[in-house]
C-alpha cells in the first residue's frame, strides 16, 4: 500500500481524487485542507517515523499555494513525489512546478485511469532515478561504448542502464551533436527489444502531408501517389523501438495521433478502416525548447507529458570538458582506421586549442573537426596547422602577434647567420607548427602564440606574410584533395567564393594538383 495526501481547498475535489485513488486498492489515502495543514500532517508522520510516498497537490488555495507548499514539503523530503493538480493550468506554473521537483503537473478534471497510470509511472520513475547504482560503461552495440567519465555522464549512465530495464518512453533533451541518437540506440540495444528493430525517423525531414502514411502505412490509392500499399514504422518497428527524433517539429495533428497511439496502442493506416495494434517503445528526442513550445500552444501538453515518463538531459561538451581528450582519442582511433593512417594523437597545442574551444557543435562537432585534420595532417601529430581555421580564430589564435613574434625571432636568428635558406623553407612549406612549443593560453588578451613557417621574403612586412602563408595553405589543402575545388573548401573551412578569388589573386593553378601526392 502507498501512503498518498491529497491537498486541495475543495472537498468535493478531495473526495474524487480519493475514491478514484481507493478504487484500485493500491493507495491508502488521507486528506489535507490547504498547504499549511498538509505541511502539518507531513511534519507529523515524518516525526512518526511513517511517510507519504505521494502527494497530490492542489495550486490554488488560501493559506499557502501549492508551488510554495512544495517548496516546502521538497525541503522537508526531496524523495516525496509531488504531483500537481489544478484546474487552472498555465504552462508558467506548470514549469516552474516541474524545475522546484514536482514530478509532474494535471490538469482537471482527469480520470481515475488517468491517475492511476500518472501515479504508477511516477513510482516507476522515482524508483528508477533514487536507486541509482555505481555506473559501469554503456555498450551501444558491439565494440561502441559512449564515452563519458565525467559525473554528469556518469548519471546520464546509470539512467541508461535503469531504462534499458522497463518499458516506459523517453525524451531525451539536448543540444546538437549530444549523443542523443547514441543514447537512444544504447536504451534498445541494452533492452529485452534488443532483437527488435530500432528504426529512427527523423520528425524535422518528413513533409506534413506525408508524415501520416510514413508512421502508419497507408493502402493503395489512398492519396495521389500512393501506388502501393505500404507498411508504417510503427508497424515496422513492432516488436523494437521507434525513435521520433526532432519530435518537436513533429506537426500539430500528428501530434495528437500519436498520444493516440501511446494511449492506446493502436493505429490506422491511411486510407484504411482496421485498427493494427502495435508493440513499440517509444524514445524520442528533441533540442528544441519545448517548455517555451508548449506555451504558444506549438507542442502539446499531453503529448509531452506522456512522453517525459523519464527525462535525459545530455550535457554540453562546453560542460564536461575533461571528456574531451577521451573522445578525441577514440576518433583518432576510428579514423586511423577509416583513412587508413597512423596518427598518434594531438600534439600539444593542438589540445589546448580543442580545450579552449566552446564546441556549440558538441560531439558531433569535434568528430568532423578531427577528420577534418586527419586529411589535412601529413604528419604522425594532428597539430595547429591542421585545425579549421574556424577554431583557430573562435579562440583567439592571433596571426598578427604570432607574425610579429616570429619576425623579431628571425631578426635575431638572421644576425646570428641561423637564417633559413629559401630552399628549407619551401621544404617547410609555410604550415609546419612545431606541436611541441608551449601555448601561452593565459595573458590579458588570451590570445595563443604559435609558431609557424613564414615567408623568409618581405620578412618585415605583416601582409606580405600573411598572403605567403594563405598561398601555401591553400596549396597545400589543394595537394590534399587532388585539386577539388569543393572538396578543398568543405574540408579547409573556407567559402568556395573566397578559395576561388585566392586561387586567383595568388595566380594558383588548380590542375595542377590534380594528380600530386602530399
Ligand atoms: N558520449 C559519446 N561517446 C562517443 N561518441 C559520441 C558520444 N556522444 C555522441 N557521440 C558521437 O557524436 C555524433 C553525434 O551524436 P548523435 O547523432 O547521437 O547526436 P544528436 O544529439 O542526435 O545530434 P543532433 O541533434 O545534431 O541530431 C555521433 O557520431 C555519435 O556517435
Ligand atoms: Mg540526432
């Protein structure tokens, strides 16, 4: 039996919510006036050694309201589960409920099913999030591990391995390039729907008006086009997990479908009149603000509510940067093997540039960035000059101090006769970047000094300098990828227009890397 109070001003109110709650025999329920009383009966039991499990709680009443009553009763018990119930929503409210540990906010009036279900999923979830064990590492599938030894995703760890036991839904929240699709995958494959398919679609790329027949099928000649009968991802999935990733951009009516399905667990195809049922997990996902969405009426309350069962939140790489040397030696591993090189790592400001970077991208960011530099480096290191001049720039890597500091080091090295030739600088090549010197990250202006190859001619003038160095990389970036003009300007970083007008201005001719080897 679980102890339940519920808080409300109105007897009649109390009183449904009571005999919804005593009809399943699951709850023993007692009764509370207004917030006030409700702290004084929960102090009680509290004392008494006996405790709510749930409280249902009332937002309008005299006294004490119900978001400062469960302020109050989380600094009592931050383990009683609160459930909001009032029959004024307003999304404010409800979101300010959810953020001070309200596990979620009804409106009224609602079903006794409605409630029980509600109550039974937040046992569910409560039990799941309190009894955390001591993560161990989680197996997206064979051989893929998410990486993650930070305690932020320890968490995200141990909620992985606890929803990979049940069969509620999921949201994932994150930013892109989080890992929400790997976490995704990672619940289904560690589940008992392993053997299931897992079948992702993407809400953001389907058009609304085929979205219907994409999920539930549709018979032949059900709409213009529509030549063939054809099998909906529900119905493909059935069996696994389906993956509504972008689900907040999923439209309005198909919104309501699927709570439907949800609800009910059945759909109908388009153009059909037999209901199909459906055995599917649910995981969706999404970067979109959906609190915010929910309130300009463009995400549903109830599609959201039925689908924040268990909620993920996924750092930000921004957050959790001592993952960052972790993750980019697996992706060095990984593209040694895609590109069939022997890189041994990053060289060391290289890594102190990756680090002092804000990735908006996350992970999916710093994977492109380092294959970016694997075809880029010829070298065994991935060092500066192998880095999207993108970053480069984002973290204060200043060119003109770095020019400066190098023209005064080969004044000096010219006095002592220990001047480059013309000819070893050209075997330099204008990009090489010692990766062993120290970055000086510190400094008012934050700025990084490097050390590059540098045009031994026009040695003191700043412009000169800087077009030798532009000419030699784009050479060298051209050399990379055989000529290719797009190619060259996807994996360098610099817009086709700017490539091209240099390619002009230093009198380049493209062709003629055509066939050359770096
Ligand atoms: N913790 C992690 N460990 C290893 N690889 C990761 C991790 N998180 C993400 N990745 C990799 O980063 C890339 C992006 O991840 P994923 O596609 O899951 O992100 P997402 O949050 O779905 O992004 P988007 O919002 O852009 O769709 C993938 O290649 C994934 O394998
Ligand atoms: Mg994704």
């Amino acid at each position: 039996m679980l102890n339940v109070l519920v808080v409300d001003d109105d007897q009649a109110q109390r009183l449904s919510v009571r005999s919804a709650l005593e009809s399943s025999k699951k709850f023993k329920v007692e009764e509370a006036f207004d917030g006030t009383n409700a702290l004084e009966k929960i102090n009680a039991t509290t004392t008494a050694g006996r405790q709510y499990d749930i409280i249902i709680l009332d937002v309008d009443m005299p006294r004490l309201n119900g978001l400062e009553t469960l302020k109050k009763i989380k600094e009592i018990d931050p383990g009683i589960i609160v459930l909001m119930l009032t029959a004024h929503a307003t999304v404010e409210v409800a979101v300010q409920a959810v953020r001070d540990g309200a596990y979620n906010f009804l409106s009224k009036p609602i079903t006794s099913e409605e409630l029980i279900d509600l109550i039974d999923k937040a046992i569910t979830a409560h039990t799941l999030i309190s009894t955390l064990a001591v993560s161990s590492p989680v197996f997206v599938d064979e051989g893929r591990k998410i990486i993650g030894n930070t305690s932020q995703m320890q968490k995200v760890f141990n909620v992985i391995h606890k929803l990979a036991k049940v069969e509620t839904p999921v949201l994932i929240r994150g930013a892109s390039g989080t890992g929400k699709e790997l976490v995704a995958k990672a619940i289904h494959f560690n589940s008992s729907r392993k053997d299931g398919k897992f079948v992702a679609i993407n809400c953001s790329a389907i058009p609304e008006n085929l979205f219907e027949s994409e999920l539930f099928g549709h018979e032949k000649g059900s709409f213009t086009g529509a030549s063939e009968r054809k099998i909906g991802k529900f119905q493909y999935a059935d069996g696994g997990t389906l993956f509504l990733d972008e689900v907040g951009d999923m439209p309005q009516l198909m919104q309501v479908k699927i709570l439907r399905v949800l609800q009910e667990k059945m759909f109908t195809p388009v153009g059909s009149n037999r209901e199909i049922s459906s055995n599917v997990r649910i995981i969706a996902a999404t970067n979109r603000p959906l609190e915010e969405m929910m309130k300009d009426g463009r995400f549903r309350e109830d599609l959201f509510y039925r689908l924040n069962v268990v909620p993920i939140y996924l750092p930000q790489l921004a957050d959790r940067k001592d993952d960052l040397e972790v993750l980019i030696n697996i992706f060095v591993k990984k593209f040694n093997t895609v590109h069939n090189k022997k890189i041994a790592g990053v060289s060391k400001d290289a890594l102190t540039v990756l680090k002092k970077y804000g990735w908006p991208g996350n992970i999916r960011e710093l994977e492109n960035v380092i294959e970016h530099a694997f075809v880029l480096e010829s070298g065994n290191t991935i060092g500066l000059g192998s880095l999207p001049e993108g970053i480069l720039e984002a973290v204060g890597v200043n060119l003109v101090e770095t020019m400066e500091q190098i023209q005064s080091q080969s004044e000096s090295l010219k006095s002592s006769a220990q001047v480059l030739s013309d000819e070893e600088f050209d075997s330099e090549n204008g990009l090489d970047v010692d990766s062993d010197s120290d970055l000086d990250l510190g400094g008012d202006d934050e700025s990084i000094e490097i050390n590059m190859g540098v045009a031994t001619s026009g040695a003191l003038d700043f412009n000169a300098q800087k077009e030798e160095f532009e000419k030699q990389f784009i050479i060298k970036a051209l050399k990379t990828f055989k000529g290719r003009i797009n190619q060259t300007a996807l994996h360098a970083n610099i817009p086709k227009k700017t490539l091209l007008r240099k390619i002009e201005k230093y009198g380049i001719v493209a062709k003629e890397y055509a066939e050359t080897k770096n």
